[in-house]
C-alpha cells in the first residue's frame, strides 16, 4: 500500500499526530509519498525544534 501526505502545519499541538501517523505507516510497511511543500514545513519544524534543544 501507498499513500500520499500533504497539508499544512498549523499548530505546534499537531506534531505529535502528525509524528504517530508516520510511526504507523512504518511500522506497517505503508510507504509514503509526502508532498514537497508539506515535507518542507515538517523538515523546518524538525530543524527549529533541533536548534531550541542546544540552547
């Protein structure tokens, strides 16, 4: 099975949901397709969230 993700972040109480959807599609061998504009959304959220960590 495939799917494919796209849409857009708009709170910072979404990530978890967004992080247990993934989590489940791997553990499930569920290969995705995510969206360029979307995944570029997810990358910066990760990317802020390893930055605050140093701090």
């Amino acid at each position: 099975m495939k799917v494919a993700i796209y849409g857009q972040y708009y709170q910072n109480s979404t990530e978890p949901i967004i992080r247990d959807i993934f989590v489940f599609f791997n553990t499930n061998n569920v290969a995705m397709v995510v969206e360029a504009s979307f995944l570029s959304l997810l990358q910066e959220k990760k990317n802020n969230r390893e930055r605050l960590c140093y701090f």
